[in-house]
C-alpha cells in the first residue's frame, strides 16, 4: 500500500468522510483498492452493499474495520 505523505503510525483513528471511505474501497491517489471491492458490481464481497450509498450512510461500517 503506498502511503500518504502525512501518514504517521501510531495516529489515533480519526472519522473518515464519504469520500476517504470511497477511496479505502476503491482505491484513489494513496490508497490500493481494497480486495473485497468488485469494480465489476461495485459492490463489497464482504457485505454485499453497493459501496457508492454505503460509505456515505453515517450508521454504516466496513465489516473488516477499514473505516
Ligand atoms: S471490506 Fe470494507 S473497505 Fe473493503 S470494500 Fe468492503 S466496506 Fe470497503
């Protein structure tokens, strides 16, 4: 995974917004896709939600503890 400039290790984990949550699905600019993302459905493999309305519903979590 390639790593963010500002990342430290150690941080305390901090709320992610819709967008960031997309990203550690997706994958974006610093991030590798996650391998449950199917790109194909859009959907995540581990819970079966389509990941575009999940990670903007504030109750939902990712099932592995990504966000
Ligand atoms: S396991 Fe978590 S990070 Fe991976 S696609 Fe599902 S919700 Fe996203």
């Amino acid at each position: 995974m390639k790593m963010h400039p500002n990342h430290q290790q150690n941080r305390p984990k901090k709320e992610l917004s819709p967008r960031e949550r997309q990203e550690v699905c997706t994958g974006g600019m610093w991030q590798n896709r996650c391998p449950e993302y199917s790109p194909t459905t859009t959907q995540c493999r581990a819970c079966g939600c389509f990941v575009n309305a999940k990670v903007k519903l504030a109750t939902e979590k990712c099932p592995l503890g990504k966000w």
